[in-house]
C-alpha cells in the first residue's frame, strides 16, 4: 500500500426530514447571501425549492435563486452564475440537486474567487487557490460530488467535457434525504448506481502491487451493497433501505475512503466516457458501463490476479482453473449485472453509432492531442484508446 | 435504518514519514503555542519527540511539553495540564502517543474552554461548549481517538472511569506512521486489535430492526480485515501492511463510519469494562474481551438472528440448524479467535478474583449507584449487570 492522506470534512445530515436542517446548516457558515443553484423544473414542481426557501427564510437567510443546470453542465450557466452572484454579494452556494449542479456550484465557487476564466482551471492552464464555499441538498445517488472534491464541466466551445478537483471544493454540509430520490426514472436510478460502483471500481483497479487489505474489504462491501440496493429500488422505487443504501453509497464511493492506500486509481473508463458524455450527451453512469468491459477486457492481462480477487469478492463467482478465467467470469458477470439493471454494455446500445472517424476523433480528444495516456493500471496511449472504442463499439 | 449525521473533520496524514510534517500541520492552525502531550519514556527514547520537536521548529512553532499519561489516563494529570496551559498560553494541544494520551489532550482541551471544574462535564453534571484544538501523533493503533469525538478519564477519587463524547473534540489532523507501532509487546498489539474490534462491535448491535445493508458490510468488513492484521502483525511485528491495515481501522471504526443508521450502538461491554478498567487499571481492549462473550450470552436470545449474521459474515461459521445454533457458533468463535492472539475471555484471566462483594460494588458502579441501564441490544439493570459480571468471572 502506498501513504495517503484522506480529508472528508463535509457535514452529513442524512435522513427523511433533514431538509428542514437547512437554513440551520447555512447560517452556521456565516454568510451574508446564498445563491440557490438548481436544474430543471422537478425541484420546483416537487416543492423542494419552496422548503429549502422556506427553511432558509425562517432562519433569516438572505437568498437569490438560479435554475437551468443540465446533466453535463455547461460552462456557459457557470459563467452566468459567477456574474450573478458578483452582482448580487452571494458569498455561499446551495446547491440542489445531483452532481451536475452540485459541480455546476462548485465552478461557480471557483469562479468567484480565482482571476480570469474559469475555464482556465478546468484546462489545467492554471491551479485554483480557492473556491467560495458550497452546500448540497442532494436528489440523486450517483456522482458523490456532495463528499467529494472533484467536479466537471463541458464546455460547449469543442463539446470538452473536462474535470478539476480540489481541496477547497469539498461541500461544507450535504443534506441527504432519501425519499427526494422516489421519483427518479428507472434508468436514471440505475445510471446512478453504475456511477456510484464505478467511482470504488476506479479506485480498486489500481496499479499498486499489495493494495490495502482494509480498503479492499471496505471496497467490496460497498459495491455488493450497491449491487443489492439497486435491484431492489427498481423494483420498488420507494424501497426506502435500498433509496438510503444508494444515497449513502454515492458519497462514501468518491469521498476517498475506497481509495485509501492505492496509486488514486485508474479512471481510464472515467476519461472515455468524459469524450462520449462531451459530444453525445449520454447519461454518465450508462457511458461507463458502455466502455467499462472493453476497458477491462484490454486491460487485465496486466494483473489477473487483481480481477479475479474481483470476480470472487464482489460478483461471487466460482474460481475457474485460473485467474485468467476467474478474471474473465467476474467481467462477464458484471456485464450481466449491467444488463439485468438497463444499463448499456456497448456504445451503440445507446443509440450512437461511431464511425471510424469519430473514434478517431473521440481518442485523440480523450488523449488531450496526442499528448497523454490515460489510465494507470495500464496506460493508455491514443491508439489504444481507440482500440477500446472498437471494441465497445462491436 | 435510522436517521444519522457523520461528520468525521479529521485531517488524515498517513505513511511512513507523515510524522515530517507535524509543524506544517501545526501552523496551518494558525495557534500561538503548543502543548506537546506524551507518556511514558518510549516517545523519549525512540526519539519520536526530538523528531516532533524538530518539525515544530523547522515551522516556527513555539512549545512546551509535559509527559506522564498512563494508560486509563488520570484526571490529576488533566488539571496539571491545563493549569500549565494557562499559564504558558497555550492554544493548541498536540497528543503524541495513543489513545491515553489523545483523551488526555481532549480533557485538558475541554478544561481550558470551559468554566469549572474540568471533571463536572465527564460525570454529566455540565455540557461543554467547546473544545481547544487537538491534534494526534498516533502511536498505538486501538482507541479510534484520533478520529473520534470522544475521551475517557479517570478520577483517582473513587477510581471512576467516565466517558464525555462531543463534536468539539475530533482531532484537527491525525498523523498515523504504522512504523511507529513496529515495538509494541504482543499484548498490547493484540489488546489494541480488541478494543478497535469492539467499537464497531458496539455498533453492529444494534437494537435497530432494519439495519442498513451498507454499513453492515463495511463493519463486517473493518472487522474480518482487523482479524487478519492482528494475527499478521503478531507473527511479524515488522510486517508494515499489517500495522498499517490495524492503524487505518482504528479510526474507521470509531470515527463513526461504522454506526450509519444504527442507534448508535449498545456499549454496554464499553461500560462493564470501564469498571474493571477504573479499579483494576486492566487494558482497555484485553478488559472487552474479558466480558463480551458473557454479554454476548445474555443478550443474544433477544435476536439470534443478529448474531447468526454476525456469525457467518464475520467469523466465517457453518451456519447451525437454527439462528442461536448459528450465533453460539460465533460467540464460541470470537472467544477462540481472542485466545489465539493471548487476550482473556473471563476476568479471572487477568489475574483478578472478582469476590461476591467485588461483583456487587462494580454493578452498582455501573449502574450509576442503581440509577440507569447500560445498553440497547438489550438494556441491563443493576441486577442484569451483576450476572454478566458473575458470569465473566465462571
């Protein structure tokens, strides 16, 4: 195991009223003025913006709303966020939502209070030094931005969808109320769960030769969890345990702690699907599962043994008569999984049909120009990124 | 599942040379002067505390020191510190060693922060409103301290052992070099591994009827991961991922990860031990294991199936014909599993005959002079607590 550092400092209020915990959470951060950062209209019909006003009101909260935040947010929104809030002398952002407005809120926190444009730090041309501070009232299980301290933009000048992660952009509180999750469509609640499986997954196929035992075990548990959880909130959208399960799941899966002790992780699924999601607006989760078996197809020869402790511990395969086998049942199997729960195995499972053109296209943005390589379980060049999209492509 | 909060601030440096960077941690406090809280003679003589010190020079950090904790650490000590502490100026305790020493640092922190006498909080007479800042050089990975919000100090007038949990207390930064850990004898090692064990112990028996699937896996896999280390590191002291794995699980299991959704836990092991710990002056962890299986007993028929889970998950038991079948199979278990690495199952073990009078004075202490239960599995009174003790003393 390597040495790490692990700082998850965000404030969890979880549970069926913690709503009304708001304005409580907010004042204790000592602000002046709040921004309410939203997306489409659900938060508006279900009544949630009104109790989360509401709770901000009785708590003598000044605040400005601002909706329209889409999944793979863009920058443009951000930018007319940090002009508003400049405008207005908001100095705290409430998000409300799920992790695109969570991100969209933590950019905007990053615009208020680092020079120029804030694409800038997205495109890894400068470093943020802080970032104004963020709240969450979550909506969906699936991106842990609420614990974690990444967020990603697209930015639709080029359709670049890129990632920035900090320290500073840790939420200060996530309220975390599992009912608010009841009315999500089946596939945005599997997509969710793939997204939340695949932030420990990224972090578990690590390069690192003896990972740590204690993270491994905690890894597992928490995807076999997942696994049951979502099965069970499609077929009862209302299952509270499973909606909790979920909910939980998607912050401990990016707050770090299933990384404890390995290289970070790979995040070469991460980084293709980020190209599909900036082009083709595909839902994240189900653009993970559309490469994922394609990339560990391609990848595990390198550490056999690393997929088959998989295959065993968290899809529950018999051992074949060796890790090669084991390693190719346990991706089999998490293919089935996929599959049992609506999610997509192949790109053109999603309806995009990529000509040679596009994954040429698509692997030599993804390798930022040729100039990369992605992944760190093995490395990945722009040939054999676009040897991944073949192959998710067939 | 029940409601919860988690807010676990601590700032986590781990690895082999995170003790390098005490003074920057120290100076991002931005305190004036430190206390430097130890032990005994080995942080002296390993030279831990020329490194500590050094660092905190290198960062301009003043200081003073004052040595001295012993384990079941002591309320005189308590109010030394912090009548040294007030007159040095002191605003920053730093705990160099383990869970003694952290409660120490925490006690001492609540003295400088609030009015009175410092012992009024740990008997329930007042509730503390603050804390001044700790931070942790962890040397023994048992207590969780580092991570927790709790401290545990005992009055040399009647020997009482009291607990006094708050948010206040969690350590500012924890920094956790599992090399340090490389010398402790055998039974303090394995004494440690007890006490972590126990705290999510504590937890998983729950009275709540539905715990959450999520935070039984990762209990059950904090725990399985405990059981391996311990016996590792009993083989090799030396063997750093072993060290590392019990050192990692000593804050996961009680920075309150491992109690999601439960009801907090039942801890009434935690109470039956502190009387032995407050008169006898027994280690913490080989005390827990002294009494568990005789609680375990007890309470077990009022949900077999708890235990029976506990049985196959944890201990890897055949399951029985029946729940209880099960759940006896997994008390016999962890009482075979504490024997193999040299910790007690009845208090006679420890070199202590508890007479019928002894028996009789520690129920009554515990039950607070006859005027509460311990714990929620199955709440015990006086009489109940008696016979658990008779019990351990079979």
């Amino acid at each position: 195991m390597l040495d790490f550092e692990y700082h998850a400092p965000t404030h969890v209020v979880f549970g069926k009223n913690a709503v009304e915990k708001v304005g409580t959470l907010v004042k204790e951060q000592g602000c002046k003025k709040v921004l309410i950062h939203y997306g489409g209209g659900s938060a508006k019909r279900s009544g949630l913006l009104d109790r989360v006003a509401q709770s901000l009101e009785a708590a003598g909260v000044a605040y400005i709303q601002l909706g329209g935040v889409v999944p793979n947010p863009r920058l443009g929104l951000v930018k007319e966020g940090i002009a508003l809030c400049r405008k207005e002398g908001v100095d705290f952002i409430l998000a409300v939502g799920g992790g695109s407005v969570i991100d969209s809120s933590k950019a905007i926190g990053y615009g208020l209070t680092n020079e120029g444009d804030v694409w800038d730090y997205y495109a890894k041309k400068k470093v943020p030094t802080a970032c104004a501070p963020v709240g969450a009232v979550l909506t969906i299980a699936a991106a842990g931005s609420e614990m974690s301290n990444s967020s990603v933009i697209t930015n639709e000048d080029g359709w670049l969808k890129r990632g920035l992660s900090s320290e500073y952009s840790r939420c200060k509180f996530a309220i975390m109320d599992p009912t608010l999750t009841y009315t999500l469509p089946a596939y945005q609640t599997a997509s969710g769960a793939a997204d939340i499986m695949m932030h420990t997954m990224e972090r578990y196929f690590t390069a690192v030769d003896v990972p740590m035992n204690l993270t491994d075990n905690l890894a597992e548990g928490l995807l076999r969890s997942v696994m049951k959880d979502v099965t069970a909130a499609l077929r009862n959208p209302e299952d509270y345990e499973a909606r909790a399960g979920l909910m939980w799941a998607s912050s401990l899966s990016h707050n770090g702690l299933t990384g404890c002790g390995t290289d970070g992780g790979d995040w070469a699924s991460h980084q293709l699907e980020h190209e599909l999601g900036g082009k083709y607006d595909v839902a994240h989760g189900a653009g993970l599962c559309a490469v994922w078996s394609s990339w560990a197809r391609t990848v595990m020869p390198a550490n056999p043994a690393r997929f088959a402790k998989f295959a065993v511990n968290v899809m529950g395969v018999e051992p074949g008569a060796d890790d090669m086998e084991t390693a190719n049942r346990g991706i089999d199997a998490m293919e089935a999984f996929f599959q049992s729960i609506g999610m997509p195995t192949r790109i053109n499972q999603m309806g995009i049909t990529l000509s040679e053109e596009d994954m040429r296209e698509l692997a030599h943005k993804c390798s930022f120009m040729n100039t990369r390589k992605i992944g760190k379980f093995v490395p990945l060049d722009r040939e054999a990124i676009y040897e991944v999209y073949k192959l998710a492509s067939k």
